[in-house]
C-alpha cells in the first residue's frame, strides 16, 4: 500500500471515530423511547412559566417540528408541558416526542406509555402532576420510590391524553377544579 493510500485510509478511520459519538448521540435523541433529551437543570427555562427547569422529579420535554425546524422544549412541571403542547398545535406544529420523568425510576419515558398521577406531592408549579409507567403505579402509592424526595399521596391516575388535550391552569396558575371529568 502506497504511503498517500495509508493517509487516506488513516484521515477516514480518524473522522469516523470523532464523528461516532455525535452520530450515536443523534440517533438516541431522534429516535425510538426518549434516550436523554438535552435538558440542562439550573440553565434551561420552561416556555410557559419561564422558570429556570431544576427540579427532576416533574420535569419533561418535547421535541417539536414547527416553523421549518425541530427543537427541544423543556418544562418544569407537566402542566406547562401539557399548555404548551396545544400552543404547538395551535401553530401548526408537530409534536415528535413527549418525554418525563418516571417519578419511581428516574429514567427518561415517553409520555404517551405513561400514566399520569394526581398528587398532593410538590412540583414545580404545584400541580401535583407526575407521570411513571403503568407497572410502577402501586410503587408510587406504597412510597417504594428509587429517586427522588419521599413521595406523596395518590389522589388519582389519569391517560396521559386527557392531560394534554384538557389542562389549562386558572386564575394565578392554579388547578382548576374539574379540569379533568370526564377522562
């Protein structure tokens, strides 16, 4: 093998090597489940109440096509995420993927697998909204949780699209009573 083919071959293996986290990170982020969306906690800020997002336990993300491009949105609280969800709607945009945190695990889910919970827990914006997948919710309501701060009480389970397509805070954020019947 000549010396220029040898550089050649050596320039392409050491591209590819760079560029394979890039690529595998890529994939995660665009593909199939939730992987780990980009949040930075204490940096990124939720679009609806604009609180900085620090506090794991209700945080949540949304990857959106709109106006030509897709980005990330991350929220502190499920019922910003759920107010927000319709804004891109109403624009005309595309919701790729909807991602929580499973308030059991602490792993990264997608919403829509998820079941929503009703509690009398702190979240950011006090709505009490968390979600977990379907097999951890009597975890959740024995307080066998893996992360997070103790838990606190279940009032109620709900499917993650009546949260979506319903919620909409009251007067001074709060949670409108009745927001949910019917779900």
């Amino acid at each position: 093998m000549n010396r220029r083919k040898a550089l050649y071959l050596l320039g392409g293996a050491l591209a590819a090597g760079l560029a394979l986290p890039y690529l595998a990170t890529a994939l995660v982020r665009g593909g199939e489940g939730c992987g780990e969306p980009p949040v930075e906690y204490g940096r990124s800020e939720c679009p609806v109440c604009k609180m900085i997002v620090d506090y794991e336990p209700s945080s949540a993300a949304m990857l959106v096509s709109e106006f030509g491009r897709r980005r990330w949105y991350f929220f502190d609280d499920l019922g910003c995420l759920a107010v927000w969800y319709k804004v891109v709607k109403e624009r005309g945009g595309s919701v790729e993927k909807i991602c929580a945190r499973d308030r059991v695990t602490g792993q990264w889910i997608e919403l829509e697998k998820a079941v929503v919970l009703v509690t009398d827990e702190f979240t950011s914006m006090n709505t009490g909204f968390l979600a977990t997948q379907p097999q951890n919710v009597e975890r959740y309501r024995s307080g066998d949780v893996q992360w997070g701060p103790r838990p606190g009480r279940l009032l109620k389970t709900l499917p993650p699209r009546c949260l979506l397509e319903r919620f909409r805070y009251g007067s001074q954020w709060s949670v409108p009573q009745g927001w949910d019947e019917g779900c």
